[in-house]
C-alpha cells in the first residue's frame, strides 16, 4: 500500500484553502480600508483643533503682531465671526501640528472656516481624499 494523498484528495484541499481565501480576504481588506479612514477623520479632528488654535491665536487676540491673520472678519450683533480658509502648510510652518502621511505620502490640504466652524479637507493622492477637496 502507497503511502500519500491522492489526487482528488489534493483537490479538495485545494478547493477548500480556495474558499477560505475567498471569505477571508475582502473581509481583511475591507478591515483595513476601514482602519485608513478612521485614522484620517482622527487627524481631520487634530487638524480642525489646531485651526481653532490658530484662529485664537492670530486672529481673535493676536500674540504676534508680525504674522497676520489670513481670514476675513465679519461682525454681526458685537460677535466677529472668521470666514475663509487655511492651508496645511502654515498650520505645519507655525507648529500647531506635524506634517500628514499616509503610508509615506505627503497629504495636503485646508481647512474652511465658516461662522468659526472649522472642517477639515485632505488630500493623500489615491489613498484617501476627503468629500469636498
């Protein structure tokens, strides 16, 4: 008697690693997918965060008169509201946050202000891009 697998046993054992991997993988992948987008909307968060400091900062009681404000100031009922936006770049040029990559690609980016509000846009080329940027 013949030690071994025969081929209709190796068959099966192919068919099934075949199924498993058909079950598994998009699962896995969209695991992932999921775990990229919530990382983005936790730094969408940071970014918004360290806009509102940056709007404390030089535009509602300015600590340095050498660097400007670089949104429009309207008054409506003794209350200044801020519109307008501001770029990745000079929230990362003044220190409110460190630069954005996703897996070793730069982001880019802004954030719009509107009555204060901040909302946060990214941009990590094919990886992740927000709505509206």
């Amino acid at each position: 008697m013949k030690k071994g697998f025969t081929l209709v046993e190796l068959l099966v054992i192919i068919g099934l690693i075949g199924l498993l991997l058909v079950i598994i993988v998009p699962s896995t992948i969209k695991i992932l997918d999921s775990s990229i987008e919530n990382t983005m909307k936790i730094q969408e968060e940071e970014i918004e965060d360290a806009a509102q400091m940056y709007l404390e900062d030089f535009c509602k009681t300015p600590i340095d008169n050498t660097k400007t404000c670089t949104l429009s100031k309207t008054v409506t009922d003794g209350i200044a509201y801020f519109n307008g936006e501001i770029n990745l770049n000079i929230l990362v040029s003044n220190n409110y946050i460190d630069e954005i990559k996703l897996r070793d690609q730069d982001c880019t980016g802004k954030v719009i202000f509107s009555k204060n509000e901040a909302q946060a846009f990214l941009n990590c080329g094919d990886l992740y891009t927000t709505d509206g940027y």
